[in-house]
C-alpha cells in the first residue's frame, strides 16, 4: 500500500485549494480525513509552517510559506521526515510554475488543474523510491525538524474548537424579548365603538345612494365613494386599534 494517499495545494490565507491529486480511496475513515483535511485548511494561518494531524490509521501532513501551503494524507506508517520532504518538493514544483500575483488573483477552487498531474508525479515518485535513494533529502529534513519541530495535533484538533473557524468568534444566541400585549384602555374602547358606528353609518349610505346608481347620473357616483372610501378608512382604523 502506497504510504502518500493523497495531496493538495492550498492558500494560506482562506484554505482555497489550488490543486489536488487523484483521489482513489474512499473508506469511509479516509473519507474523514478529507474532511478533516479541509477544515485544517481554513486554519493554517494559524500554524506555524509545518504540522501534522496524526490519527490511528492516517495522519495529515502540511507545510506552507508565505501564501502557499502542501497538504497530504499519509498512512500511519510513512516517516514523517518523508512526508515533509514530499511536501517540500511539491512546494517548489508549484511556485516555481506559478507566480505569487497568479495564486492571489485565483477566485475558484482548484484554479491550477493543470497542476494535478504533476503531484500524481511527485506523489508517485516519493511512493516507488527507496529511501536510501532519497537519503540525503530525508536527512537535510530530519536535520531540520529536530531544531523546529512542527506542531503536533490530533485529527479531533482539525475540528472547529468551540465553534471557532477562520477568526470568527460561535454567535451566542439568545432568546428574543417576550413581548406582552397591554389591555385595551376605556379610551380606546370608547374609540373603537365611534370607528365601527361611523364605519357602519358610511356602509349604510353608501347602499342606499347605490340602489338609485342606475337611475342616477355619473356624478352621482362621487357621491357613493365618498361614504365608501370612509367606511373602509374606519374598517383600517378599527383593525389597528384591535392589534395594538
């Protein structure tokens, strides 16, 4: 079994991912370790330059500067120093083909598509060598991580802490203001009771002029809305005063 499953390239300062391999595992514990994959990846700002995420069956290595970072899904049994060197190599394959206002300006996820098959290379390459071909390179690295150890966490610290991801503090809900309706003073039951008359007086002469509407001429119709149109301004009104 190849010890380099899978690996992506990444911004630094949102998580976009610029470019990833071929995925061919789809366990559902792996599967779980991309997710994890990606939340890591909206934290690395956070990190120092290197780091891995180890869990029981898979660990999650990442190397990143400036804006660029290497992530890749290991097994368990692949040194550490051979991942970071796989990450270093990546790193210099990508921005060597790509210029830092080219990765800033990207708006899209996996924007450098073209890039895939050149960590399918890498990624291959790093799976297939021995290490004593790779001896130096793993030695250099080795070297390196004694005097800066990357940050060690657990696949659980991938997760979002306290519902914090990206700088943006958990809303704390809370319940909404429990509102109460007053009663109804005299005065405006003493108002309600003039709305509805004078509502009612409105309806009961507009009726009567729109019984002689056929026998009457046009402008008599003026006549009938001008006691329709306050009926319904009272119907408006007395609807107001029962809600507030």
């Amino acid at each position: 079994m190849s010890m380099i499953l899978f690996a992506c390239v990444v911004r630094v300062r949102d998580g976009l991912p610029l470019s990833a391999s071929t995925d061919f595992y789809h366990t559902q514990d792996f599967l779980e370790c991309r997710r994890r994959l990606k939340t890591l990846a909206l934290r690395l700002a956070q990190y120092p330059g290197r780091g891995s995420a180890e869990g029981l069956d898979f660990s999650i290595h990442f190397s990143s500067s400036r804006d660029v970072a290497c992530m890749a899904i290991c097994s368990c049994q692949c040194p550490a120093a051979m991942a970071f060197c796989f990450l270093e190599t990546l790193w210099w394959e990508f921005t060597a083909s790509y210029d830092t206002t080219c990765i800033g300006l990207a708006s899209r996820p996996y924007a450098f598509l073209e890039f895939d098959s050149v960590i399918q290379k890498v990624k291959w390459h790093f799976n297939h060598v021995s290490s004593t071909q790779m001896e130096s390179s793993l030695e250099k690295i080795q070297e390196e991580l004694k005097f800066q150890p990357p940050v060690v966490l657990t696949l659980e610290d991938t997760d979002v802490a306290n519902g914090v991801m990206n700088g943006h503090p958990q809303m704390h809900l809370e319940p909404a203001p429990n509102f109460r309706m007053e009663p109804v003073t005299a005065l405006g039951i003493l108002s309600l009771i003039l709305n509805i008359m004078c509502a009612a007086l409105n309806l009961i002469r507009g009726i009567h002029l729109a019984e002689h509407s056929l026998q009457v001429a046009r402008e008599e119709i003026g006549n009938i809305l001008a006691f329709l149109i306050p009926f319904v301004a009272c119907i408006f009104q007395v609807g107001e005063t029962l809600m507030f």
